[in-house]
C-alpha cells in the first residue's frame, strides 16, 4: 500500500462523491476554459511545426484574443508552473 499525505477524510469524501479535485474547485478562477486551453496549445504547436517561436506577450495577446480577459503579468510563469501541456 503506498503512503499519502492526503486526510483520510478527503480519500473518503472523494470516493463518495461529496467534493471534487482542487482543480475541479478552481476551474471557475481560471482565465481559460478547458477549450479554449485547447486553442491557444493548438495555436503554440502551430507555431512551433511551422518554425516560428513565441514570445511572452504574443502568448498573452493570443489568450486574451480568446478569452476577452486580459491575464496578468505572471500568467505565462503560472501556465508553464501549472503544466500547460503541449
């Protein structure tokens, strides 16, 4: 049996359906819903196959074009923090 640090309790209720994942819980804080997540990695493997590098606020640019939202100065550290997977 491996060990966890995750509460017995939390194992439970997750099993029994009473809450989510954290990541579940945040998703409403996210500036990017799953799908357009999928656009802007789509848009950077684009890029990426056709020789072309991407800079930090063209990366900015491009996300706001897709969510309306301008993302702060530390989103692009936060993505590449958070595994936006390519």
């Amino acid at each position: 049996m491996r060990k966890t640090s995750v509460c017995l309790g939390t194992i439970r209720n997750r099993a029994l359906s009473k809450h989510g994942s954290a990541r579940k819980a945040h998703s409403a804080q996210q500036l990017l819903s799953h799908s357009q997540e999928n656009v802007l990695v789509d848009w950077i493997i684009l890029l990426s196959e056709t020789g072309h590098s991407i800079g930090k606020e063209a990366l900015r640019r491009k996300a706001e074009l897709i969510c309306g939202q301008t993302p702060g100065e530390t989103w692009v550290y936060h993505c590449y923090k958070l595994g936006l997977t390519l």
